[in-house]
C-alpha cells in the first residue's frame, strides 16, 4: 500500500498519517513513514522524544550525500549534475526505526526563489520516486498540501490520496485545490479524511462541501491525541477506543479497496 496524505496545515494530516503509520506496524508489516512536509510533525505524531527528533538531519540537508550522488555541488547555480541519481540505499542507510515504523525525513529545499532544478530537488524527487515505485513495504507519504515530491510518472504508484478536513471551509478549500492539483499529475484516486468531527453537522458540513470527494473515514475531536503532543507520546498511545477504532475501520477499507 502507498498512501500520500495531505491537507491544510493543523487539519491533523500527521496525526491520521502516524496513526495509520502505526496500525499498520502494529499488525506486523513492514512500514516506511515519509515526512515530505517541511513543517515535519510527523516524528512527533510517532511519538519519537523531542531529545531524538533534534538529531535528525534532513535528506534534504545532507550536503555530501547530495553532492555525491548527483555529482553537483549544493547552491552553486549553472552546473550539470545526474537527473538520476543512486537512492535505493538511502531509506535503509537515514531512516529512524520506531515501533516498528521506519522514518525518513526530507525535509524542505532552499531554492532562492529561483523555481529551478537543483541538485537537492533532484534527489528528493528521484528518492520519493524510488520508494513509490520499487519498494515492496507500505509506504505513507505525509505531504505539505500539495503534490510537491511527486511527478507523473511517480503518481502512477500511489494507491490514494487522503486529503485530512476538518469542519472549516479554508480546510474544504485546501482540499479541493489538492484534488485539482493531484489531478494534474494523473492521481485521481482521492478521498477525504474528515476530522476533528465533534457532531453530526461537523459531518454533514464536511461531506457536502467536498462535494464528489469520498469521505472515506471520520475521526472524533480527541482532547488525548491533543495532548499526546505535549507529553511526547504517539497520537495512539492515550487515544479513546473509538477514535482508535475509527482509524482502524478506515485502514480496513482502504486495504480492501487496494485488494479489488
């Protein structure tokens, strides 16, 4: 299963990503959890300590791997470097094993403003390829709210994309932007995560404003998964029953969609 979830910053995007991240560990299988966002919470969601979190050094940020794989060195403009750079290595080789869940973080590129291929956009994009494409373990890609790390040959591997909501229209707005843009690239398998669902009109408001988007699964306003945040836990550790049946039933559902 290769799963990108995306959605407005706060909407809780990492928190369903880590979730599922875990449930799908927890059951035995092999998972590889990809923090794509530069805002990169994902680590948190996971419940790895703020003390390891301030070890990890981005991919992105790893100047003499960049510069040896693509040949290139890092912010100098005007060079030739490889568009195909060596990754198969790179996720065994950085990745931070947790509860059974192996992390890789990108992190973000400092481009200048220039938009212009770079030897550091160029490894992320040909990594996250990689891993999309050629590995064999479920795969969730926790994203900015965009389609930022994929291309089109790239989304031909994604099984889905999750947009989280949560009960607001700047949420819906992100969400139908995500869709378009996603469409854009030939991913059109997109469905919706509503979250922070605290009443049926939370529900109601969420299902008929992303108007033919799916919603695939609801998660309950949880006080315990706002806390695990500040006590350093994983989003599962103290969440209620209910919420973590609830991402359970959405796992279940999309592995049986996968399967058909």
């Amino acid at each position: 299963m290769k799963l990108a979830v995306s959605g407005k910053g706060g909407a809780g995007k990492s928190t369903v990503a880590a979730a599922l991240a875990l449930l799908i560990a927890r059951a035995g299988r092999r998972c590889l959890a990809v923090d794509a966002d530069p805002d990169a919470n994902f680590a948190a969601a996971l419940g790895i300590g703020a003390n390891v979190r301030k070890t990890f050094v981005p991919i992105a940020q790893h100047k003499a791997l960049i510069e040896e794989r693509t040949g290139a060195k890092v912010k100098q403009y005007g060079q030739m470097f490889k568009m195909n750079p060596e990754v198969s290595d790179i996720a065994e080789r950085y990745a931070y094993n947790h509860a059974g869940v192996a992390l890789l973080v990108l992190g973000a590129v400092d481009t200048g403003g220039s938009g212009c291929a770079c030897p550091e956009s160029v490894l992320l994009r040909a990594l996250v390829s990689d891993l999309i494409l050629h590995r064999d373990e479920a795969l969730i890609l926790d994203m900015e709210a965009g389609v930022e790390h994929l291309g089109r040959a790239t989304a031909r591997g994604v099984d889905k994309m999750l947009v989280v909501v949560e009960p607001g229209q700047r949420s819906v707005d992100c969400a139908l932007r995500v869709r378009r843009m996603a469409g854009e690239i030939g991913l059109s398998d997109v469905q919706v995560v509503a979250n922070k669902v605290t009443c049926d009109e939370d529900s109601a408001f969420i299902r008929g404003a992303v108007g033919d988007l799916e919603v695939i699964g609801s998660i309950p306003f949880s006080e315990e998964i706002r806390a695990s945040d500040r006590y350093g836990k994983s989003v599962l550790d103290d969440a209620d029953h209910i919420v973590v049946e609830c991402f359970r039933k959405i796992l279940k559902r999309l592995e049986q969609e996968r399967a058909l």
